[in-house]
C-alpha cells in the first residue's frame, strides 16, 4: 500500500508540471498490460490464506514478478521504466535467492510490531498479509536487497512499514514516468517565430 | 434529474480514446505499483 504513495506523488509532480509551464498531457501506450493484472492475480495466491506459507505461494511470488519484469521489459523506452525494472529485479532477487518469500528480520518485523520483541517471533513462516518471510540475518541471503528499511510515522499514525531498496527504485521509477507524460509545449514567441518561418 | 442526466451524457461525449487510454495506463501503473513491491507493514489505517 505505501507505494501507493509514490503513484499520488506522480500524480502532483505532473500536476506541479502542467501548472508552472505550458504543457500538455500525452497519452501514453503501455505494451503489455494485460502482463500486471495477471500477474495481480497471481500474487492473490501468496496471500490467500489458505495458499500462503505454502509451496504454492512462494512459486506464485517469483512467477508474478517475473510477468511484470517482461512488463517493464516491453516498455523500456519510456521514462522510468528503467528504474521500475531495476527496482522489481532486485526484489526478484532477494526472494528467489530466499526461498520464494522477500525475508525481514525478527528485529525489523519488531519494528512494525513494537509490542513483539525479535525473540517472540516464529522464523522461517510468512507474515501474514504480507509477502515476507521472516528470516533470522545470519540466514538472510543478499540482505541488502531485503525489506530492512523502517519507516514510522510516530506520533502522528500508527501506520509502520518496512521495504527495501527496490521498492524505493521502484517508487521514483513510478514518479518519474508519471511526471513524463506532461510534455513541454513550445512557448508563444517561439510559435511565432515557427509559424512566421512557414509562412 | 433529467438536466443532470443530460450534462452527465455532454461531458460524457467530450471523452476521447486518448483519455481513456491515459486513464488506463495510469490505472496500470498503479496496480503495479501495488504489486511489485514487496513492502510489509503493520496493517493499520
């Protein structure tokens, strides 16, 4: 949910664009766009929770993953879509290289639920709602590229997340191909000086 | 009713394919904004 964030971010950045110059909004043509519901669809099954904590769901993460990286893949021209590639590959990564689930650590998962200290948690099960895994550092593979970033919004929301250096790629990815379809109109002097050299 | 109706249906025809596609591509982006991530959070609010 958080990265929904980064789409009403977008949304005021080309907003911001429109307003402070002379601009109009491009219409856009995705390739393959059928590619991000179905691989929706497919993630439902890590966290239905009958299919979670299963061998199901963790092939269904990395699968879905995999759709939208031909996704990003089929529509690499456009602005942002190298950071969204880059963001979603490297989240591709830390869960193939662990299993099938993006792992966090009893001390973070602790940070999103304080009441929990690290040692109260059960490791090596998914966390529910979520696509994690929890997992223990020391047996974290390419920890960098897990879900260790916390963030909290004390005292004003309880709301506490934790992400990881993908889904930030991803997240400025997403901004700037939403402040790209705001394309810079020519300005009136320079019409004129086009219009006066066609005539 | 009917005057809403009516400018409803005004509005309505001024829509172009252009919008439409502009309005699903954003959709799309923010779908996969939700889905490829793999953030966790406390789930409230």
């Amino acid at each position: 949910m958080i990265l929904l964030l980064a789409v009403v971010a977008g949304l005021l950045f080309l907003a911001l664009k429109v307003w402070l110059q002379p601009a109009a909004l491009t219409s856009p043509h995705l390739r393959g766009q059928w590619l991000v519901p179905a691989a929706a669809l497919l993630q439902t099954l890590v966290l239905l929770p009958f299919t979670a904590n299963t061998s199901l769901g963790r092939v269904a993460l990395p699968v879905s993953l995999g759709l939208l990286l031909a996704f990003a893949g089929r529509n690499i021209g456009q602005r942002g879509f190298w950071l969204i590639g880059i963001g979603m590959a490297l989240n591709l990564l830390a869960i193939t290289a662990n299993g099938g689930l993006m792992p966090i650590s009893p001390e973070t998962a602790s940070g999103l639920y304080p009441h929990m200290a690290p040692p109260d948690w059960q490791t090596g099960v998914q966390l529910v709602g979520t696509k994690d895994i929890l997992l223990p550092a020391a047996q974290t593979h390419l920890l960098w590229l897990t879900d260790r970033f916390l963030i909290t919004f004390d005292p004003w929301l309880p709301f506490r997340t934790a992400f990881s250096l993908g889904d930030v790629l991803l997240a400025l990815g997403i901004v700037q191909w939403l402040g790209s379809l705001a394309k810079a109109l020519p300005e009136r002097k320079h019409l004129n000086v086009i219009i006066n050299q066609a005539g | 009713m009917k005057r809403q109706i009516q400018s409803a249906t005004l509005l309505l025809a001024k829509v172009e394919p252009k919008h439409i596609r502009l309005a699903l591509a954003i959709s799309t982006l923010a779908l996969l904004a939700l889905v490829g991530g793999a953030p966790a959070s406390n789930g409230c609010c």
